[in-house]
C-alpha cells in the first residue's frame, strides 16, 4: 500500500521491487514479500498511464514536477493525476481484503 512514497516498517518500495522473487529469511521478510506482491498484483489493475505515474513517483522517487518535466506535462496536471491514481490503487488494495 502506498502512503506517501512510504509502506509500513519503513521498507523502501525500491527495497521491495529488490526483494521481488528472492525467497524470505525472516518472517519480517516473508511479510515485506507478501506486501510487494500484492502490491505489484493491485498497480497491473491500473491503466498503463496510471501505473507509469506510481512508478515513477513511488517507485523511482521522481517528484511531480520533475515527472511533469518528463512527460511535458504541467505540474499541476501530474500532481491530479496521481492523486487519482493513487486513490484507485487503494480502492484496488482495499477491495482485494477479504471481508469477515
């Protein structure tokens, strides 16, 4: 789950994509594990424009207006669409939680 460019406990999201496929040693690792997979599962939901923004920002570590840059796009645009972006990978996240 995104959170301001950080997850729980800390662990990068670059850390996760590293982590990706590589077997757990610690049951702290088995959750980060858990986490980047789903995670990397609920942003393939996402359209191609979406994903590439929560990459860049979230997972490269690029700001919005350097992202804006890159895709000649006004900052404030970029800004609104990750936002938006961001709010459907948590509605993605948070429909994907088993119900009790």
């Amino acid at each position: 789950m995104i959170n301001n460019g950080k997850n729980k406990d800390n662990n990068s999201l670059d850390e996760l994509t590293e982590r990706q496929g590589e077997e757990p040693a610690t049951a702290e690792d088995l959750t980060v594990g858990i986490d980047s997979k789903i995670f990397f599962k609920n942003l393939e939901q996402l359209k191609p424009e979406e994903q590439e923004l929560i990459q860049l920002r979230y997972l490269d570590g690029f700001s919005p207006r350097v992202i804006a840059k890159m895709l000649e796009r006004n900052v404030g645009v970029v800004s609104v669409q990750l936002n938006r972006a961001k709010k459907k990978l948590k509605q993605i996240y948070e429909n994907s939680i088993p119900k009790n």
